[in-house]
C-alpha cells in the first residue's frame, strides 16, 4: 500500500510539473489535458485518477505557486536577526520572491500569465492564497509607515504593485541580464529604497 500511495504521488507531482510548464508557455486557452499527458507519455484519460478535470489541475499549479513563493520569502525573512530593519526585511522578501520566480519559473510564470484566463470559479478559489501572501506586504508598509520610515502619504497600494510588477517581470529578462538573484535583489531593493535620484544636486524636481 505503502508503495502505491508514493507511485501515486509521484505521478502526481510530474503531472503537476508538466501542466505548469504547458500553461507557462502556452497559457490556459492554448493548453490540453492531452498535450500534458503526451509530454509525460501518459494516456490522457489517466489524468482523471488524479484530477478529475482541467480546473482542477490547473487550480493546484496556482495554489502550488503561491505557496512556493510565500515558504521562500518566509524563510528568507527567517534568517535575518531578531527585530530586523525595514531596508532588511525588505531586501529579503525581494530575494525571495525573485529566488521562487526565477528558480520555480515554470510554476510562477503559469500563475503571472493565467490568472486573468482561468475560469471565476479557478480565480476565486485561489484569491484566499494569494490574499495571505500580499497581506504580508501589506502589513510590511503599514509597519514601515507607523515606524516612520517610509514617507507618510505614499501609496502603499501602488508601491506593492510597482514592486511586485517589477519583481515579476524579471522572469522574461533574467536570462539574458547575465545577473545573480542576488544582485538583482539587491538592486531592486536599492531603487525603491532609495530611489536614483541624487538628492539636492540638481535641486527639486
């Protein structure tokens, strides 16, 4: 039994993998149950043991995503010292989401790139994930600007869709840029820390 319960998880979990990489490169209109079963020459119909239809599938790769991305930022911001800074937690949940993106591609991409295209049933059963894991950003601005850290009046909203715009969209150029996760944490941490401006060089603008 022992044995069978692990074959079966197993099978799961390429099954699992091989729907993210279709719907990462294809999307969720332009991906079949078929072609993933092909791609890990398996009879479609054996799909059905496992998810009972197409949402189902695609629903555990989204949940899968989310939840990979928030254990990697948890642990990341796990191994800063007690009562860490703002600029260092933020560096941190940075690397995290960027080690997930660029290191879990497949499953990150099949979420950025279909969770306008999956059915309202798919969206709305994963919102509740995908709510927990932006409430920790949430939470870290609201701190930050109760600390005093970050000015008052800026748009918490906007600067955590800026982030994660800019974090996401490393996914397409990450190859070609030739830079570590490291350093591209680094950088994009810096530029919304710090900005790029010079600060009284030229005056105000």
């Amino acid at each position: 039994m022992t044995n069978t319960i692990k074959k079966s998880s197993v099978t799961r979990q390429l099954i699992l993998d091989a729907a993210a990489k279709k719907l990462s490169q294809h999307g969720y209109h332009g991906t079949y149950l078929k072609d993933i079963a092909e791609s890990i020459n398996m009879q479609a119909g054996s799909l059905y043991y496992h998810f009972n239809s197409k949402e189902a599938l695609v629903q555990e790769v989204l949940n899968k995503s989310v939840h990979l991305i928030r254990d990697i930022v948890e642990y990341e911001v796990e191994q800063l010292a007690k009562a860490p800074s703002f600029p260092d937690l933020l560096r941190a949940a940075i690397r995290g989401h960027l080690i997930a993106i660029l290191r879990h591609s497949d499953y990150t991409l099949a979420s950025i790139r279909n969770y306008g295209q999956v059915p309202e049933t798919v969206h709305n059963a994963a919102q509740p994930d995908r709510d927990a894991d932006e409430n920790f950003w949430r939470d870290l601005f609201e701190q930050a600007e109760k600390d005093g850290v970050i000015r008052t009046g800026v748009d918490k909203h906007l600067l955590r869709l800026a982030i994660f715009g800019s974090m996401n969209w490393a996914s397409i150029w990450y190859v070609d840029s030739g830079a570590s996760v490291e350093a591209i944490a680094q950088s994009q941490a810096d530029l919304f820390l710090n900005g790029c401006y010079v600060d009284g060089e030229h005056g105000a603008v």
